[in-house]
C-alpha cells in the first residue's frame, strides 16, 4: 500500500492506542528495531538523545518547543476541569488551537489518541502529533530544523497555519518547523524585473493572508488572497495555486508569484523567480506545497485598490416553493451565473440539501448600481422557475460597494465566513466549464442526490481565462498550476455532513466520489481542498503536470526530506504498522 488509505488508518489508531512508548513526559528508549528505510519515532533505539535535542536548543536559541496535546487537560495527570470543558465547547473550531505549535485544524488526524472524548484515565499519547517543534525566528532556525532531521533520520514538517485537509503540517514523531511567527510583510512600490514592473508585496511565509492584504490596502493595493483570512499567503496556499475573490480579475494566488525565498533539502538559500531558477520557480507556484523546500518569502504582484461591489443572498426550499422548484433554481442559478463569472466575477456559495447560501458574488471594478444591473438576468430567470416567488425581497438580496476590495471583505464577507465551521470530511471535485456548456440533467440530478444523503457543497465559481489572456496587463509566468482549475466553472469541496469517525471518511470516498465520477469522469480536484484517500492522486490532483514536478523534486530532495501524503513524492514512502514513514522507492 503506497498511500496511507483508510485501512492504514485504522491499523494506525490501533497501534497508537495500544502503545505507550510516547506518554507526555516519559520517553524511555526501547529497543525496538526498524529496517534503515524508515525514519525514527519515539521510542526507537535511533531516535536523537535528551542531550541531542537540548544542543538543538541552543542552537534555536531557546524555541524548541516539546508537544504537550491541548487534549491532555482532559487526561491524568494533567487533567483540569475547566480547561477541558473549554477545550471541548471549542473542538474543531479553527480559533482553538491558534497560539499552540503543533495542534491539528482537522481533529480526525488525532486518530482518538489524546481528545477530551476518550475517558479521563485514559492516557493521552502523542500519536500523530509532532514530538518537537522549532519556532522559527529566522533563517538559521530553519536549517538547523533540516540538518536535525535529516542527521538524525527523522521526518520534519512544515507547520504554518495548521489547515492543511491533510494532516501534512504534522506527523508521528516528527520534527516541526512552526512557522507562524516568521511573518513580516513589506511593500515594494517599485519592484523591478524582465517579467514585471510596478508594485509588490513581499509576504513571509508566516504571514496571514487577510493581514497581507491589510498592509497592501493601506498602501492603496490588493492582492489575490484567500477568502479565509487565517490561511497563510505564502505557505499551502501559494503552493497549491490559490483561489479567492479576486482570481477571476487577476489570476490563481500562485499566478501573482515575482520570486520566492526558500532554504532546500542541503540547506542552501535559494530565490526562485521566471528567469532564475526557472523549474523550481515554475513547481513551486501551485505545484505541491511542502515538497521542494521551505519556503521562507514570496513576492506578490500588487494591484491598485478599485471600487469593487458584492451581493449576498440565499434562498431555500420554502422561498422557491416545494423542493423541485428548489433544485430548479439552483439549476437556472448555475447556468445564469456563467456569464457573470466570464466577466471576472467570483461567486462563492455553499450549497445544502435545502439551501442555497450565496456569501459572495464579487465583482471588482463594479459599483453596486453596475453590478444590480449585471444581476438582472439572473434574477429574472430566477423569479420566472419559481413562478415569481423568488424575488430580491425573498432572496434577501444584499448589494454593496466600497473603494477597495479589503474594506469590502471586512464589511460583508468576513462576518459571514466567520459563522462557517469545519465539516467531519471533506472532498474535492471541479466542475469543468466544458460539462457546464452542455446539457446538465445528470449533473443536476447527481449533486441533488449527493446533497440529499445530508452532504453539503462549499462553491468557488470563477473563470480565470479572461485573467490568464488580458493582454494590457503583466504576463503570468507559466506555472504549475492545476490546467484542470484553468478549464473549470467551479470547484467543489463536498462535506460531509454528519460528525462522526472514520465511516463518514469511508462513505465519502466509496460511495460519494463514485457517484460523482460517473457523470464528470477525470474532472480532478483541486490540490489543497481535497481528500487524502483520493484513489489516482497524481491524475485527480495535478492533472498531467506530475512528470515534471517529480523530476524537479528528484533535484531539489533526492533524499526525501520533505514529505506530504498528496504531495510529490508521497509515493516513495509508506507508513509501518507502528506509524513509521518508510522509504518503498
Ligand atoms: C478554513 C479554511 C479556509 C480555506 N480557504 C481557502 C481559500 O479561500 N482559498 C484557497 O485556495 N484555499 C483555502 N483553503 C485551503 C488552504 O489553501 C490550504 O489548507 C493550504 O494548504 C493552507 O496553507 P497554510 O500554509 O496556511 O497551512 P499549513 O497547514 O500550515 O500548510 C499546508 C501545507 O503547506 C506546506 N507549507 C506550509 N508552509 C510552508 C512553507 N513555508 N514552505 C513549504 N511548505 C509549506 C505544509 O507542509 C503543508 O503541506 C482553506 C482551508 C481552510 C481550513
Ligand atoms: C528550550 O530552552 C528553553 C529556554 O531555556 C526552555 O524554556 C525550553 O523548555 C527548552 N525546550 C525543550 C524542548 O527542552
Ligand atoms: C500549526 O500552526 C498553527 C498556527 O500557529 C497552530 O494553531 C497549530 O496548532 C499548529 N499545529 C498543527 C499540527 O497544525
Ligand atoms: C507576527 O508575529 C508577531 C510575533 O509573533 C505578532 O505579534 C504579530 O501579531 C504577527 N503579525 C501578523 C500580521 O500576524
Ligand atoms: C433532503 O431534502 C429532502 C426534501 O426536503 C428530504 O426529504 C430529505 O430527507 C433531505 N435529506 C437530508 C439528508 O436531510
Ligand atoms: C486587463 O488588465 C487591465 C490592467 O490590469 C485592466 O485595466 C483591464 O480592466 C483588464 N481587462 C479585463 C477584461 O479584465
């Protein structure tokens, strides 16, 4: 098995529950032997000495830092009451786990190993957490991590923001960069190069994509960011491609890419832009996140801040009429928002078995009385397949402008997102544009079915072409973005809709996924909003770009330093019974 499916899992969370080797606190070494392919863990007569990780300390000046799981409060010795009475009113919330360095976004990558759950008695294990993590303040920081690791046979991980669908910014035993700290932002108003003049922002790795985009409106500029505030900029996002309100006028995120600062596998310094370094410059923007170096900075075009207006609204069942009516505007919504997004207009919406909540359709350059008139067709085709019941009163229509696309953001969207929370599993599928120009009546009926078995569809619908082909403004350097992303109407994020263990996870990715694939075979997924079991990865997630983006990371990491469950390279190693990574090839 090369991937860790979901039966790995399963046999994962067994072992860690049956093993004690990495009780908080208590280490004691036993002689447990591995073949030489697989890194150390805990416990493994390999894994580094105290005196080891205390002269790697020093060298970091103090920030290494040993896990301690936020679920332990809810365990013995460790057990507190009132903190583990907040911590489980908070579980799964994104906020919980912000100031800690290697807590999970996406609880089901505790595998039950140390949540407030399982009994008070029980102990609470590492399991899948980082055993250490470095809290990077520099350069230094970061080799010092890789040299550790890499000396010492064990797996390091990249830890930003934590949100990875993955689990890929933690791992068993694993050494973690944390790099949350490392976060300034500068404006360059006059960056200077073969492929681009004008204004830039250059963002650290740790810096928040709604703070990057607060420092570059105060200057008067925007830059394509997520429309979730606390994903950081130049992390996952940017290497997976990126999408946010503003790609529709611009580009994916990775598009903006000038150059990027990282450190590789052997510890060099390196900048990456078109013309220099041209390969890595091309796999790191939207190829892989975390495969071919830490990333320490990128450089972002920056667009002049324009008057951009949104609408929000939302209708379900009993606004349309009866639940075939419901699915009949959702239909006319669909094919009536196309012309919108060939524009520059980005829609985002999440579509539920009897709602459809629309929290965005973003048009920059527009005004509010422009945009009304934009969204006249659609609200006519609307009122028509409801026989007149879906109007802008019903819809609860909201149409607003600001001067720029942030102050927008933090006045209508922001409010709305903040109410969102993180379905039990999660998967991905485009919409291919091409699908959307023909007859949809099995693509309706399968989303309805879909939906009907309680998962839900959060929705990006964009068109980047008119971005990719406008020849009055800079060219996009050739990039390793998703060419299924350039060819989609929309991508999709199915969730899930009950809580619950790893049925759900098995549900989704057997039955669900299928019943998709049947109507829109070979669509893909994009990159960073997927699942980790997904059968094909290297067709579903890079579609026809994996040959190159191996044979650069065979360049950059002959050695498999840097590791991710979908991301280049995964397939060199695999997990062993105890959770050690393995290398296969
Ligand atoms: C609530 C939520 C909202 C989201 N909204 C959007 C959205 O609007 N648009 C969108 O495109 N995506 C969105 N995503 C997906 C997001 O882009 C990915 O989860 C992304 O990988 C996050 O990157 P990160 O660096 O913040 O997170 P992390 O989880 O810390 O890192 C993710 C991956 O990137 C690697 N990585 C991180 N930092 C570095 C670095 N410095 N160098 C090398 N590799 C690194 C890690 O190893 C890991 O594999 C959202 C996710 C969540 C959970
Ligand atoms: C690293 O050193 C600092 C400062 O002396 C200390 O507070 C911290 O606990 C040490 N970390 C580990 C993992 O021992
Ligand atoms: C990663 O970093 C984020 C941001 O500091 C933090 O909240 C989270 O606990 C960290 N750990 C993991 C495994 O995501
Ligand atoms: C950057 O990190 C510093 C130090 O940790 C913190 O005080 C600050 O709020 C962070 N800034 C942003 C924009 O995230
Ligand atoms: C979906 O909606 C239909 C029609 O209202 C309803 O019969 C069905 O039970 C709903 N399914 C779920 C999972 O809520
Ligand atoms: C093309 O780019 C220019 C400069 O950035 C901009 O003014 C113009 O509106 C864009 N055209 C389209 C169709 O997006």
């Amino acid at each position: 098995m090369l991937v860790p499916t979901i039966a790995t899992a399963l046999i994962l969370q067994a072992v860690s529950a049956a093993s004690a080797q990495t009780v908080i606190g208590s280490e004691p070494p036993v002689a447990v032997h591995t073949t030489r392919h697989c890194k150390y863990i805990p416990g493994d007569v390999g894994w580094p000495q105290p005196q080891l990780w205390s002269q790697l300390n020093q060298t970091v000046e103090g920030r290494l830092i040993a896990t301690v799981p936020v679920g332990s409060v809810c365990h013995d010795p460790t057990y507190d009451e009132a903190k583990c009475l907040a911590v489980t009113a908070n579980w799964a919330q994104p906020q919980l786990s912000l100031p800690l360095p290697a807590e999970f976004m996406l609880p089901y990558f505790l595998n039950d190993d140390c949540t407030p759950f399982t009994p008070r008695a029980t102990r609470c294990e590492l399991g899948n957490y980082a055993a250490y993590s470095i809290e990077v303040r520099s350069i230094d920081d970061v080799r010092a991590g890789i040299r550790f690791a890499r000396t010492h046979n064990i797996r390091l991980v990249i830890n930003n923001s934590g949100h990875d669908f993955y689990g890929q910014s933690t791992g068993k035993g694993a050494l973690s960069l944390w790099m949350h700290h490392y976060n300034e932002t500068t404006f360059i108003r006059h960056y200077s190069s073969a492929y681009y003049s004008g204004p830039a922002l250059r963002v650290q790795t740790g810096a928040e994509g709604g703070a990057a985009g607060a420092h570059a409106s105060g200057e008067g500029y925007t830059v394509v960011a997520g429309a979730c505030p606390t994903v950081k900029m130049a992390g996952g996002y940017l290497g997976g491609g990126g999408h946010g309100y503003l790609a529709g006028r611009y580009g994916f995120a990775a598009d903006q890419v000038l150059e990027w600062e990282l450190v590789t596998a052997d510890g060099a310094h390196v900048v990456a832009t078109p013309t220099q370094k041209p390969d890595l410059y091309w796999a790191l923007s939207g190829g892989s996140p975390g495969s071919f170096g830490v990333v320490l900075s990128a450089t972002v075009r920056a667009f002049p801040n324009e008057i951009t207006a949104n609408a929000a609204f939302s209708f379900g069942v009993r606004e349309a009429g009866g639940v075939e009516s419901y699915w009949k505007a959702v239909h006319t919504f669909h094919h009536q928002l196309k012309p919108l997004l060939d524009q520059g207009i980005v829609a985002e919406y999440v579509l539920a078995n009897e709602t459809l909540a629309v929290t965005g359709v973003l048009a920059p350059g527009h005004t509010r009385a422009s945009l009304l008139l934009s969204l006249q067709p659609l609200m006519a085709a609307l009122a028509e397949s409801s026989g007149g019941r879906l109007t802008a009163r019903s819809l609860r229509m909201r149409v607003t402008q600001a001067q720029s696309y942030h102050d927008l953001f933090a006045a209508e969207i922001a409010p709305l997102l903040a109410e969102l929370a993180l379905p039990p599993a999660v998967a991905g599928r485009f919409v291919p544009r091409q699908l959307m120009d023909g007859d949809t009546t099995a693509l309706d009926s399968t989303l309805r079915a879909i939906a009907d078995r309680g998962y839900s569809y959060t929705v990006i619908a964009l068109n980047v072409i008119n971005a990719m082909r406008n020849d009055t403004a800079p060219p996009i350097a050739p990039n390793a973005v998703q060419p299924t992303f350039h060819a989609a109407y929309s991508s999709l994020m199915i969730n899930a809709g009950e809580s619950g263990g790893l049925d759900v996870q098995q549900e989704l990715v057997e039955e669900i996924l299928p019943l998709y694939d049947a109507v829109a075979p070979e669509a893909g997924s994009y990159k960073n909003e997927g699942h980790w079991a997904e059968r094909d990865v290297k067709t579903t997630f890079y579609g026809g770009m994996y040959e190159r983006l191996e044979a650069i990371k065979n360049v950059v990491d002959p050695n498999g330093v840097f590791y991710g469950v979908t991301s280049v390279g995964f397939d060199r190693f695999e997990w062993d019974e105890r959770g050690r990574l393995c290398r296969v090839i």
